[in-house]
C-alpha cells in the first residue's frame, strides 16, 4: 500500500468583500472593503422564496415601507426583507459594476469588472413595467433613478429594447 500524497492546505479564503454603509444613490447601500476582482462571486441574494402571485396580491394592498424583492424566475421571487442579508442594500446603476446571475434557485452578485475598495456596489435593475407599452411618466417617476452616471437613463425601468412588445 502506498501513501496518499494529497497536499492539504489550512488556508481559508476571504470571500469577505463588502460592508454596508450610506449611500449617495439613495438610503443605505453596500460597499467593497477591498478590492473586488471581476467575475469574483460576492455574495448571494438571500431570503424567503415567495410565489410572484402573492407579492403582486400585497403590492396591490399598498406599498410597503420598503421593498427588498428580487425576481428568482417566472413563479418565484426571494424576499430580501424575510431572512434576508446584506445583499438587499445593492442599489441600482445605469452602469452597473455587478450582475445577478441564478443557479439552482439562488441568485447571486458578480463583479463585472474589478471593483476598488470604498466603491459602492450597484446593479441595474431593469425593472419591468406592468405594461408592455412604453413606461407612463407617473410609473419613470416612481422609479426615479438616481445613480448619477454618465448614461443615467433616468429611470430604474428596464430600457425600452429589452421590454416584451
């Protein structure tokens, strides 16, 4: 019998990326405490998995005081306010750093590019409105946007090309 030679290491990985503080976009948001490489997984969007009919039939009561919902697929939305983490403050960006990508029914944050230490953490929302025709301007106001980009769209709604028609 001959000896295993398989090269253990105790090294642990810090994935510990963010920390979350006041934003300048709005409210509260997250920031890299180091540097973040790209295609580096942050952290994943967590909370309770909720049925797209019963957010929408709560939506439809009032708004609520805030809203930490994040689309999973056609059915499922994960509710960042029930259990959910410190992925809930990313704010929006119409020039995003991040991306969510869904494995497995999770969603995840990526960087899109390195991301430098004290830099707040954004994705673009691509909010969809509730109708297929271009956006009222009561609904682009209600989802102002606020990032501050060069090529601010204004608005978190998802741009018109990437809209059902």
């Amino acid at each position: 019998m001959t000896a295993s030679r398989v090269r253990v290491t105790t090294k642990v990985v810090d994935r510990d990326f963010i920390r979350v503080g006041r934003s300048r976009i709005d409210g509260t948001g997250v920031f890299a405490k180091r540097k973040i490489p790209k295609g580096a997984r942050i952290i994943e969007y967590t909370g309770a998995h909720v049925p797209v009919d019963a957010v929408v039939a709560v939506a439809n009561e009032g708004p609520p005081a805030a809203v930490y919902a994040f689309r999973l697929n056609e059915t499922t939305i994960i509710d960042g306010a029930c259990g959910g983490n410190d992925s809930r403050y990313v704010n929006h960006s119409c020039a995003p750093n991040c991306e969510a990508l869904s494995f497995d029914d999770h969603m995840y944050f990526y960087a899109l590019r390195d991301i430098t230490r004290g830099e707040e953490l954004t994705f673009d929302y691509r909010l969809n409105a509730s109708s297929p025709r271009r956006p009222t301007k009561r609904a682009r106001d209600a989802h102002a946007c606020r990032c501050g980009s060069a090529n601010c769209r204004g608005t978190m709604l998802a741009p018109r090309s990437a809209r059902a028609r």
